[in-house]
C-alpha cells in the first residue's frame, strides 16, 4: 500500500505511464492481423504418388500399402486415411496437436525414401504437403463476356487477371476454373499414318526435335568468352504443319501437314462453371496462413476496379473480407452497445455525471491499451478475440465502481478529505486484487487443453484477462488520481447531477408507461428497504432458501440428461452447398445435362437468390445463395429443397449449410474391414436403416460402384515377332486415344501443351484404334487388334482404407436431431445388423470430437474450480470461506443449464467456455461481501454486523452484475455470421451471473450466520 501511495503522489507520473501506454496499445492496433476466424493449424500431411494409368488395386498393392507400413513408425499418428484411385495414391496422415508438422514431413520423406528403389521406374516422385481440409478460397472473381468466347476470357484470365493477382503479398495459390484452356492439337489421319508406315511416336519425336533452344557452348574472341546458343524453338503456330517427319527413300520430305491438321484449339474440358445458368470464367484465390485477410481482399478489389477490358465483365463474385468486416462491425457494435447499457446503468445508480465519466474512462483506455497484449502475444482482430472485448465491457468498470463507491460511503459516514479515493482505493484493493484474480484464473487450465481449443478460444482469453488486469492497474491507480485532480471537486463529487434533478423534475405530460416515469420511480433507497426484509425473512427461515437452492439443482442435473449435444451450433450465412452424385462413368456432356435440369428447378425456388455450379465428369458442386428473409430458416430451405430434387431420375443430391460449424449437422459411421465389396454392401444395407431414423434429414454413401472397365491382354509372343514392346503398343494407343504432349508452344512467356492424338473420326470407339497398324520387322504391317485381347468387367474406381484396412463411409444430415442423440439411435438400429467376423463400426471425426470436447471441458471446469478455492483460500487465510464463496457458483451454472434447455439450444463447447468463465465472475459479489463482514470491527451483534455489511455492499454488487449482465445482453442476443460462437457463452453467464447474484444476497449471510452459530471464534 505504501507503493500505492507514493504513486498517488506523483500525479503526472501517472498520467505520463498511461499515455505511453495508449500510445503502444494504437501502435499495436495497426499491426494486428485481420481475419474472420482465429488460424487453427490441422495437424496433418498428405502423401500424393502418381503412377499414370494403373488401376486403382494394383496402386494399392504397388505404392498405397507399402508407404502406409513406412510411415507407421513415425510417431504419434492418430489416423491414416488412403484412397487409391487411378494413377494416384493419396495418404492422410493426423498426428497429435503437439507436433512438429515441418519435422514430421521431413521423416516421412526419409521413410519413404527407403523403399523409393523398389517402385517401379514409371512411379513419379512422391509429394508431401500440409493438409488443411479447411482451406477455402478467400476471393473469387467472376469473368463473362456476350462478345468473347469462354476460350479467350480464360485466356484473359491467365495471361492478364491471375499475372496481377500473382503480384499482391500474401497469396499463396491461384486457380481458374470454367471456360476452355488453350492448347495447339495436332490431329493425325490414321490412314495417311498407315499408309506411310510410320508409328505415332515417330510423329512426337519430330515435334520434340525441332522445337528446341540449346546451349552449344562458348568461343573465344580476343580476351572473351561468347556463349553459343541455337535457337530452334518454334516461333509462329505456322511453322508447326511445316515440320520435317521423314524423307522418304525417293528424297521426298514428308511434313507434319502431310498426315495431321494442326489446330489452335482448346483442351477437353474437365469441368464447367456456371451462374445462374450462363457460363463463366471464375479466378480462385487463397491467402498465406500469416496474411491479413482483409488487406489481401481489399488490394485483390482495388486490382479488379483497375483492369477495364471492353467486351469483358469482371465482377467479384465472393469477398471474404466483406464478411469479415461484418462479423467485425457486428462485435464491435455489440461492445459499444454493451459499454453504453454499462454507462446508462451506472448513472441510474450513481446519479452522478461527474462520476459516471470518471468511471467510463476505464472502458476505451482498459481497452486500447489491450491491443498491445495482443499484439505481444500475436493475437489477431477476428471475431472471438473481439468477442474477448464485448464480454469484457461489462466488467471493465466493476473494478473503478467499487473504488466510487467506497469513496461515496467513506464520504456519508466521515465526511470529505483530500485523501477520500486513495483511502478507498487502498481499502478494496485487496478485494479487486482477488476477483480480477479468480476471472483471469479460470483461464489458466487453456494451458492443458488441446491446441484446436487453445487456437479457437485462446484469443478470447488473452483479450479478457488482458483487459481485467488493465482494467484493475486503471481503477487502482489512474481513477484516483483522475477523481483528486480532475473530475470530482469538493463541491461537486458526491452530489446529485443536475440532469438526474431535471428527469425528476419534468412535469410534460407523457404517456404512462415511459423511460423518464421509470427512471423517476427508481429509488435506490426503496431497493435497499426491500432488500433488507426479504434478508431478515431468510434468515429467519433459511430452509425455504435451501429447499429453492435444492430445487434449482435437482432442475438442473435433469436439464444435462436431456439437453442436445453438439461440438459447435451451425451458424446461419445464408449459403447452402449441395453436393450431387451421379452413375459412376457418365461423361462430362451427360452430367452436364442433369445438373442443368438441377439448376431450372432450384433457379424456380422462391428462397434462392443465386446458384453457381461446378461441374465435373458424374459429379458436381453446386453453391446455392439464399435471399436475405429466408437465410434464418435454412432448414426447412434444405428440407423443401430436398423433396423438390427427389424428382430428377438419375442423381442423388445431398445438401448440407455451408457456414462454420455445419460439419456438425453431419456424421460420419465407417464401417471397417478387409474386403471392399462386403464392406460397400453392408454400409447400402445400414444407409437404408438410417435413413428410415426420424430426424435423420438424408444419407450418403462416400464410395462409389465400380465403373465398366476393358482390359487389354498384350500378347508378348506376337510383339515380339514383330519387334514392338508392351511399352510401344501401350503409349501408341495413349496417345491416339487420349493424347501425348511432345513439347510446348512458347507465346509471351507462356507455354501452350502441343498434343499429338488420332483425328475425332479416327477414335470414336475402340474398334477404330485397334485397327491402327505398326511396321513390322519384314516390312509388313502388323495391326494393334492382332496384338491383344479384350476383357469387359467392372473395376474399382477408388479404394478407401482408415489406419491400414478397408473402409466404408457413410454420411447422415442430421435435421431435428443432435449429434449425441443421434449416436444413441444409430447404435441401436445397427446393433441388429450382423457383421462377418472382424468386421466392424464406428463413428467419425464429428462425434470423436464431441466426446473429447465434453472430457477436456469437464477437466478444464474442475480444474478452474480448483484454481480459485486454491487463490481464495491463500487471500482469506482460511478453507471455510472460500467454500462459502464457491457454494453460490452452482446456482448460476444449473440457471444457465435450464435456461438452455427451455430454449432448446445446444450443450456446446461454447456454452462450456461460458460456465468456466461464469465459475470466475459469479464470485466476484461473494469476495466483495465476506471481505465486508470480515474487515468490520465494530462491536456490534453478529447479525446486525452481517444485515448492515450486506446492505452497504447492495448497490456496488448491484451495480457490478448489472453493468456486467446489461453490457453483456448485445453479444447474448446479437445474430449473424461468426454468432454461433459467442452467443451461447453470453447467454451462459448473463443468466447464470444474474442468479448466481441473487443468491449471493441471501445466501451468503445466512452461511456465516450459520458458521458463526456453529463456532465461537472470531472473524
């Protein structure tokens, strides 16, 4: 206290280390990145090997199985998820949330690496890069065009748009999608190949060899050295047909045009984009981890408002930052909105403006001067480190209130002197030390919680407590100094404000029922009266109050059992993603035509505002955006969708919300074994069962039936005869069916692929291209149809395997139900469905972390109430009290519990970030109380001492919950995108601090009364 007091002496001091500090905290402001949600670092990796054209099992076997038992022994891994498709073996590894994922590549890499010999030559170099499944675009722009063709606005896309995109720092990845990609064919006439006996291949050599640029070495001029360099590259598309293929034995030359059309053309389309029904060209755009997203967005739109193109309409179709800055002015809304309750509240009862200023200077500098906490700790602006604010407002003041209001009851029972605020400050210091103490405390267990919660929540607690203890150092040092030089006079401080005598005054007639006839009718006096029979009533009778503290608790155990369980609430943003399914092996034109028929039915509906497709070869995305009167009924817009498309022979659409948390509102049951097509069966046969669940809104399979296959039997005897390879008659027939790329065509330092195939006529079946003949050995030609035989059958198009066996996925919408009830129903029904041995089930990663959720939030909860029996135990030097003062908390936790339940709202980790914050506040008007009762030395009787102390901690404890609930109430009750994450936890201590409160009142002096009656010691 001595500290104290030298510092009070030293006013400009003061004012000088708190100007400093405003200043940091604006400064930090500006470097603080921004973005809509806290980075949440996925643990993982993906492993991609590419073997081109080998069939999903031989990946398997060749390069799936092999890599999986490698990198086994890496170490703490959680899961292993593998698909083998085509050409390709695609691992997921998860390790624990600890790990070094850099190092983990790195001994992955090495792993691999010791069996990278024993792949066979073709196998391309595996690649190893993070895995984020969270990774979304952050900007979007849309290009269409009446005059030009979808060919030349991808290649504006390419050449103009993605280049300048490319330039602004903090991008790390930029795709096109939609429109024709640019590529020169080179169209060979099967029968001029034939009739020249010439193989395709000798056709992609001569492209390949005149098509070069080449270092041929240096001379020397007098005392230099000159580089020699050939240049042979092609500098023209003209100069393509006239390529050298062949002289011919009578010195005849024989050019490329002599057997193929040249064409600058487009690729095959792999996929098609489209709004609204009308074609276009979309640019992707995702941001580094580290960016500012806001910054990034906003230098992409300043970019697009630049470029002008005429016949060209370029418009940004999705601007992340938009929400952003709407989920940001929101919670800051809020925060204003809850300061503005606070400061409202505070004059009801002070009735002092002078006062109600001095006290209100704690929220903007308390606040301010956090930035710089956050910027220390590398916390960035998003909208649960803001949310950390707006919940913090309401407190902000409690500590500055409670130094005012010590001074005005010093000031009624001794009369005024110099030293009045700093006297009061010393008083309550170590009271406002122990609450700011036990509200940061609950915050310590994050330290063991698990790294997702630590990034999702760990801003939020950094801003709380960063703010409290600002706010404290503020109300302890800073409030008293401001109130003796500045704000409160002598003449002025303790009086009533003119504007509360004018309220009281006003004789304009108004309606009955106003806010200046309720503002009149309050009298803290009377509540005061109130407060003091009810309290004489309870102690009086204290088993009415155990017997309504019983009933509250028993409500509220009942309310656990039946309250829906969730990880997170899905958040209302008015987007709907549909994902539609269609017969494995329908080409691009087919798919194209039913999503087509999709798109007018869904275009028809009254609740959509936009639908933009992606479409690819029997499968497609759709995005679907909602006008703005129906985005808060998004589920009854799935359902009314769902039975709209049912119609459509063909396709299975499954629609699911597209905002944070709608991961939820599916789950995943795998079932898990060693063979594929007993497993595919089994899940059919589940999916029937769930489906058939009431509140289960639709069900996916996430597999597919195998695809109609030919395989070619080469037939070695034959080829050989004919010196041709399995390597020769393999690549002839790639490129005449598909296509080869020999080289590249360079324009303006962009390479366009030349691509060699048969002629359309000459490839429209597969009869055709077994007709093409090779030269054979004795001159004579041999034809691909002799060399091979043909085999019909059904062949997997993906092989999925969890943790090194095979696995089935199917994915249920929940509707009406919770992801825990949901569980119950599903485990029932299939407990009938019979298994073969070793074959089992299990639930994904929605319900896994469900249930690790509610362990980790219930040992997190234990250990805050731990934490601050441990802190209130060592400030009051005793093991009774503390207990007294922790005995209130459950009364606000049960409140918040039934409340929750009567709103059917969900039991989710925000709810449980909101009861370990609520075990910190509802202490606060305890601590207040008990150290009231123990710090008065009077020698009056035991109940009079603890009625009297009750009644003048009254309006300081109404004061404090009130402009914590009140400041609260905008974040409780606000809507919108980012909502879902702090609405629950607002709720949860607005009614749990509210009735924890109450209790206090009573609750606590009938304790002591009681404790007092059991012992003969002293306070």
């Amino acid at each position: 206290m001595e500290a104290l007091y030298k510092l009070f002496q030293r006013p400009i001091t003061v004012y000088m280390f708190a100007t400093s500090m405003i200043l940091l905290g604006i400064v930090s402001l500006y470097r603080l990145p921004i973005s809509l949600m806290p980075s949440i670092e996925n643990p993982a990796i993906t492993i991609i090997t590419r073997y081109p054209g080998i069939s999903p099992s031989k990946i398997e076997e060749i390069l799936t199985k092999p890599i999986e038992e490698q990198i086994s022994s890496v170490g703490n891994i959680q899961s292993i998820y593998s698909s083998s498709e085509e050409g390709e073996s695609r691992i997921n590894i998860t390790f624990g949330a600890t790990e070094n994922i850099a190092k983990k590549s790195l001994d992955a890499r090495a792993r691999i690496d010791l069996i990278r010999s024993s792949f066979p030559r073709e196998v391309e170099e595996p690649t190893i890069t993070r895995f984020d499944p969270t990774d979304r675009p952050i900007f979007i722009v849309k290009l269409e065009s009446n005059k030009l063709s979808l060919k030349e606005l991808r290649t504006f896309a390419e050449n103009k748009l993605k280049k300048k995109f490319e330039r602004v720092d903090g991008i790390s990845e930029i795709n096109i999608g939609g429109g024709f990609e640019r590529e020169i064919s080179v169209k060979v006439d099967k029968e001029k190949l034939g009739f020249h006996k010439l193989k395709i291949s000798e056709v992609m050599d001569a492209l390949d060899r005149s098509n070069i640029n080449l270092p041929v070495g240096q001379i020397r001029e007098n005392d230099r050295l000159v580089n020699v360099k050939l240049v042979g590259r092609y500098t023209s598309i003209g100069e393509i047909p006239d390529t050298v293929i062949k002289v011919t034995s009578q010195d005849k030359i024989l050019r490329l045009k002599d057997l193929a059309l040249v064409n600058d053309g487009f690729r095959d389309r792999e996929n098609i984009s489209r709004e609204n029904g009308k074609e276009i060209v979309a640019i992707f755009i995702q941001k580094a981890g580290d960016a500012n997203s806001l910054e990034v967005c906003q230098e992409l739109r300043s970019l697009v408002a630049e470029v002008h193109s005429p016949g060209i309409e370029i418009n940004v179709n999705y601007d992340q930052s938009i929400a952003i800055q709407d989920a940001i002015d929101r919670v800051i809304q809020t925060a204003i909105y809850g300061g503005l309750i606070a400061i409202a509240v505070l004059f009801l009862f002070i009735r002092s403006i002078y006062a109600v200023c001095l006290i209100s200077l704690s929220i903007p500098i308390s606040i301010i001067i956090t930035f710089s906490i956050m910027n220390f700790y590398k916390v960035g602006i998003d909208v649960m480190s803001l949310s950390g604010l707006a919940l913090g407002v309401g407190m902000i003041v409690d500590s500055s209130i409670i130094i005012i209001e010590s001074s005005f009851l010093k000031y009624q029972k001794f009369g005024f002197n110099k030293n009045i605020h700093f006297e009061s400050a010393s008083s309550v210091a170590t009271e406002l030390f122990a609450s700011v103490l036990t509200n940061i405390a609950v915050f310590l267990p994050f330290l063991f919680a698990s790294k997702e919660t630590n990034q999702l929540y760990g801003g939020l607690a950094i801003t709380v407590s960063g703010t409290l203890i600002i706010s404290l150092i503020v109300s302890i040092i800073l409030i008293p100094v401001l109130a003796s030089t500045f704000f409160l006079k002598r003449n002025q401080q303790f009086q009533e404000s003119e504007i509360w005598k004018t309220i009281h005054s006003m004789k304009v007639p108004m309606p009955k029922w106003n806010v200046f006839s309720f503002i009149k009718k309050i009298n803290y006096l009377n509540i005061q009266e109130y407060y003091k029979r009810s309290l004489l009533f309870t102690l009086e009778n204290p088993k009415k109050l155990y017997i309504t503290y019983c009933i509250l608790i028993i409500f509220g155990i009942f309310s656990i059992i039946f309250l829906k369980q969730e990880y997170m609430d899905p958040s209302d943003t008015g987007e709907i993603r549909a994902s539609v399914e269609l017969e494995t092996g329908i080409h691009l034109d087919a798919t194209n035509k039913k999503i087509l028929e999709l798109e007018s039915i869904l275009s028809k509906q009254e609740s959509i505002q936009k639908v933009t497709s992606k479409v690819e070869k029997w499968h497609a995305d759709v995005n679907i955006t909602l006008k703005p009167e129906f985005i808060s009924d998004t589920v009854n817009v799935i359902e009314n969708l769902k039975i709209e498309t049912e119609s459509i022979p063909g396709i299975f659409v499954f629609f699911s919300e597209a905002g944070p948390g709608a991961d939820s509102k599916e789950l995943d049951v795998e079932f898990i074994g060693d063979d594929s097509k007993t497993l595919q069966e089994i899940a059919k046969e589940a999916a029937k069962i769930i489906g058939g669940i009431e509140g289960i809104q639709q069900v996916a399979l996430r597999f597919r039936e195998g695809k109609d296959e030919i395989v070619l039997n080469f037939d070695r005897k034959k080829a050989g005869s004919n010196r041709l390879s399995s390597a020769d008659v393999a690549n002839a027939m790639k490129t005449s069916l598909t296509g080869s790329i020999p080289t590249k065509f360079l324009e303006d330092d962009k390479e366009v692929d030349i691509k060699v195939r048969f002629d359309q006529k000459d490839r429209m079946d597969l009869a055709q291209v077994l007709s093409t003949s090779f030269p054979s050995s004795d001159k004579s030609t041999v034809f691909l149809s002799s060399l091979i035989d043909l085999e019909e059958r059904k062949g997997e198009t993906r092989i999925y395997r969890k943790n090194k066996r095979k696995v089935a996925t199917i994915s249920a919408k929940l509707g009406t139900l919770d992801t825990g009830t949901a569980v119950q129903r599903i485990s029932g029904k299939l407990s009938s469905l019979e298994l073969p041995s070793n074959y089992y089930f299990e639930f994904g990663d929605s319900y896994k972390k469900l249930q690790k959720n509610q362990y980790e939030m219930f040992f997190l909860f234990s250990i805050s109430g731990i934490i601050i029996y441990l802190l209130l135990a060592m400030l009051f030097e005793s093991f009774y009290y503390p207990l007294l003062i922790i005995f209130c908390v459950p009364s606000g936790i049960f409140a918040s519990l039934i409340f929750l339940f009567f709103m059917r709202m969900t039991l989710n980790i925000s709810v449980y970030i909101g009861l370990i914050m609520l075990t910190g506040i509802a202490v606060n008007n305890a601590i207040i109380l008990v150290d009231s009762v123990i710090k008065d030395l009077s020698n009056q009787p035991w109940k009079e001492k603890v009625i009297n102390c009750s009644l003048d901690r009254l309006r300081p404890i109404l004061i404090t919950t009130m402009t914590t609930v009140l400041g609260l109430l905008p974040t409780a009750i606000s809507t919108g995108s980012g909502s879902q994450l702090w609405r629950p936890l607002g709720i949860t201590v607005v009614i749990g601090l509210s009735v924890s409160s109450i209790f206090t009142l009573y609750l606590i002096p009938t304790l002591i009364l009681i404790k007092r009656s059991q012992t003969e010691d002293t306070l």
